[in-house]
C-alpha cells in the first residue's frame, strides 16, 4: 500500500470534486484554487475541529473575525511594508523568476535524495545486519554530504537574515545552480519583492486610501486585544483564535494548494506576562504536535524543525513540519512574538495596550505565543496521508482512509438494484441517518463501482439495503478500510456509524 505522488492528488482531488484551479475555461489562475462538493466539506470539518478544540474545549481562548481590510498603518506598524519581502532572481534565458531561498533549498533537497539513495542501496547490499545508524555516522561520502548541506543551510539563513542579497547571489552561482526549465545559470542580480498585495478604498483614487489585503490574521487580533480582553473579561494568561483569509503575492507558487496566492490561516495568538513566554511557547508546541498525531496519520509524518536564527521579534520559533511528497515542510508555525507587535501598535496608535495585572497590582504590555496553521495546508497534509492505492484481490482501489470524524460523508446508502422497492426503503433510512450524519445516497452504477466510489472520497461506511432487507429488516453494511461486509438490523446502523466516529 504506497501514498501517492503529488501528480496523482492533484488528479485525484480534481477528479472527485475536492479542489479545481480557480477560473479553470479561462485556463485558470496561478496559484489560485476553488473547493469542490467533497472538498468544502473536508475543509468545513477541519475548520471546525480546530475551532471546537482551540476555542470550545479551552476556557481561556475565545474566538473572533476581523476584517480582511485594516487601517494602511498597521502594516508599517507590524514592519510588513517595509520587510515583507521575499529574495527573487530571474533567468535571463527562460524568463522565469524564482524565490532564491526556494531555489537553493531545492538544491539542497537534491543533495538529501542522493543521501538517502546510498543509503537504500548500502542497506541493500548488506541486508539484514545492515546497521543504519553505525552507516550514517561513519561512511565518509554521507558525512561530507552531510556537512556540505549543514553549510549551506547555514549560510542560506545568515544570508536571509541579514538580508545579504549579494551573498544569496553568490551562493546560486557558487553551487552552480540552473534553471529547471532552461538549463543555464545566466541569473540576474537578486531582488527584493513585497509580497502584499494592495488596492484602493473608496471613490476617489488618493495615496491616502491605499490599502492592503491582510497577509496574515494575527494583526486582526493585535489590533484588538483590548477590545476583546475587556468584553470578555480574561485575565492573562488567555488566548484570541481566528480562522481567515490571507493574502501574499507569492513568487513561486507551485506545488498546489501548499503555496497559494490567497489562503486560509488558522491563528491563535496567546498572550501572557512577561518572563512567562518560554514557557507557554513550550506548552503549545508539545500541545500542537499532539492535536496532529490525534488525525490519526502516521506520527512518523510529523516533525519539529527548531528556528536557530530568529526574527528580530522573535524570542523562540519552531515549525511542525509534515512529510509532503516533496519532502518535509512547515505546516504550522509557532512562535514567541514578545511583546513586539503590541508595543508597535502602541507606537503607530497612540493608543495604550497594556493589561492591568490584579495580582501584582502593576501594568505592563503582554508578551504573545503565536500558533499559525494554514488550513489549505493541513488539508493538503490530509489528503496526502489519506490517499492510497491497494492492491485487492481482483484489481488496485484507490481509497482516501480518511479520520472518520473528518471524512466529507460518513455513511453512503445504497439500493442494491434499481426497484421501486429498494429504493423507497433505502430513502427512508437514507432521511433518517440524513438527521445525524451527512450522507450521500447513490442508485447508478453496479454496487461494485459505488463502492468504489464511495472509497475515493473516503466515506467509512456504506449501507447496502437488498430484497431481504424488506423481510428481516437488515442491512449490509461496508466497511471503507476492511472492505469486510456484516448484516445488522436497521436500528443499529447509528451506532455502528458512531462507534467509528468517536474512537
Ligand atoms: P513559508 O516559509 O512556507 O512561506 P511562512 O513561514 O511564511 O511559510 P507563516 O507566515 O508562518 O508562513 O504562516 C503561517 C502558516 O500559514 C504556515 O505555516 C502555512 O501553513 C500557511 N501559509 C503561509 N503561506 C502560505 C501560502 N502561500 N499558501 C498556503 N498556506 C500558507
């Protein structure tokens, strides 16, 4: 049983209505995409889990929604006018443009995939006494690949960090790396690129009324974290929860719905006294790789990648990383702002943002722990983790395994043929479960290819009603992952469907 390629998710996603290329007859729009009838109800239930465990199972983090437009000045407050930028470079000969950082990390990917493949092949070779571990650390060629991409790694975030656009140039051509698309080397110098995207507001076109589109949530609830802190009478330490779109012009954007123009995050920001922050950036990042490996995919998938050089603002930083078919990426961020945005506000503003903390009987501006997850992300983390192509007995099914309590449908019931009879009784257990469960009813097709169908969209259960069942009252029910089948009565169809949805 092998998970698939990018390629094939794409296709597969497309194919059973999870997600489209946005304006697809106007051969679509780059990095931007629309969610399909499955697909918005996958989305829809990965929304509502993190809420429900953010915001409804903790007493001290409350929900809100800001708007996508924000006064101009918040975004030179939070330094995003000004320092928003990625590194870009151009190939003269291609045309194409491309993200420094993203170029020279794939270049380091390469250098990864060659490692694994001396491995592979070593551990061919010496089979079962092969020691992988004793191998890594010892065998000369890994240990030199191994430090040349420490090196670069190394030297890449320094770069970034200093925003040495020089040194990021040098370091393309020292690795001699070429354009995937015309071959050659011949790149441009390295520039910077803002990744906001801005408008106008209002009738009359002015400077004054330019305005961005927010590229992230977290200034929503910055801005606000009086206003809410007073109607909701927290004391600290207690956290704002926001899920919204946001919106960056990104340069590369490839890789599907990974990296998009425009996006969903789902944030929330944590604010505490200061002096307590390492210790509440601790709590949520054990408590965020929890809440992953609960979805019930492989925990081996997830990892944490620790931020050695930091933000300016920043006083610790990680990433949960998730093993996408391109390798491991971030797919949440979590990270110890200080007290950094609040008192740029405070600034910009002139406004007060401090907390006055009873128990000490003292004012002072809260420091903030952030956890940033984009939900386009962790759908695509989903589905890849899902999707599956298994050989059967008779022929290879795909199959989305799906957690249960996430799947788009949990039931799909299914007339065995088409008669008057069948389908009239089918209907109505159809409209009972229809109360409880989203389901799908189908009629087309030879019961064989519902199946099928039902498992490419990762529906846990479907109830097949036959000319017995309008004798003994029973029904085969299908099991998505066993494909084993079972007759129970009507009556307990519910509790079989729950029983699954709750372990
Ligand atoms: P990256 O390094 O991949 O560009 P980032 O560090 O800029 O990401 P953050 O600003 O920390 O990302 O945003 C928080 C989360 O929002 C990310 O962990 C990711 O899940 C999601 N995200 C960021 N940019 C995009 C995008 N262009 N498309 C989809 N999701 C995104």
């Amino acid at each position: 049983m092998d998970n698939l390629d990018l390629k094939k998710i794409i296709s597969h996603c497309k194919e059973y209505g999870f997600v489209f290329s946005s304006s697809e007859i106007y051969d679509g729009l780059s990095a931007v995409y629309d969610y399909g009838p499955n697909g918005i109800e996958l989305k829809n239930n990965l929304k509502q889990y993190w809420w429900k465990t953010m915001v409804h199972d903790n007493d001290n983090i409350v929900g809100i929604d800001s708007s996508i437009f924000m006064h101009p000045k918040i975004w030179h407050a939070s330094g995003h006018t000004e320092a928003f930028n990625d590194p870009l470079v151009d190939n003269k000969d291609s045309k194409k443009r491309y993200r420094v950082d993203t170029l020279i990390e794939e270049h380091v990917e390469k250098i990864r995939k060659k490692v694994n493949k001396d491995i592979d092949k070593a551990e061919k070779r010496f089979g079962p006494d092969f020691d992988r571990k004793k191998y890594i650390t010892t065998n000369p060629r890994i240990i030199n690949y191994e430090n040349l991409i420490n090196k670069i790694n190394s030297k890449l975030s320094k770069s970034l960090e200093r925003n040495d656009l020089s040194s990021l140039k040098k370091m393309i051509d020292d690795l001699e790396i070429k354009c995937p698309v015309s071959g050659t080397s011949n790149w441009t110098e390295v520039r910077q690129f803002n990744l906001m995207f801005s408008t106008k507001i209002g009738a009359i076109s002015e400077d004054s009324n330019n305005l961005y589109l927010r590229p992230e949530t977290a200034q929503g609830i910055f801005v606000n974290f009086l206003n809410v802190q007073k109607t909701s009478r927290k004391k600290i330490p207690f956290g704002i929860a926001q899920i919204g779109k946001a919106f960056r012009n990104e340069i590369v954007a490839r890789q599907f719905i990974f990296r998009m123009r425009e996006f969903e995050q789902m944030e929330m920001q944590f604010f505490v006294k200061p002096g307590d922050e390492i210790q509440w950036y601790n709590h949520w990042k054990n408590k965020r790789m929890e809440w992953h490996q609960k979805l019930n995919l492989k925990k081996s998938e997830y990892i944490f990648h620790d931020h050695l050089n930091l933000a300016h603002y920043a006083n610790a930083a990680c990433d949960i990383q998730f093993n996408f078919p391109m390798g491991f990426r971030e797919l949440e961020g979590i990270h110890s702002r200080t007290d950094f945005d609040l008192i740029q506000h405070q600034k910009f503003s002139k406004k007060k943002l401090q907390y006055f903390d009873p128990k000490i009987d003292k004012s002072y501006v809260p420091f903030v722990v952030e956890t940033s997850l984009g939900l386009d992300r962790l759908f695509l983390s989903i589905i890849c983790g899902s999707l599956f192509e298994e050989k059967t007995d008779v022929d290879t099914r795909t199959v989305m395994k799906f957690p249960p309590f996430l799947a788009p449908f949990k039931v799909a019931i299914l007339p065995l043929v088409k008669t008057d009879e069948l389908i009239v009784n089918a209907k109505k257990i159809h409209k009972d479960l229809q109360k409880i469960f989203s389901c799908q009813y189908d009629e087309k097709d030879s019961i064989g290819k519902r199946y099928r169908r039902q498992d490419a969209i990762g529906t846990p259960y479907c109830i097949t009603i036959d000319h017995n069942s309008i004798k003994d009252n029973m029904v085969t029910v299908r099991d998505r992952d066993t494909m084993s089948q079972d007759r129970i009565p009507i009556e307990r169809i519910c509790e079989r469907i729950k029983s699954k949805l709750y372990t």
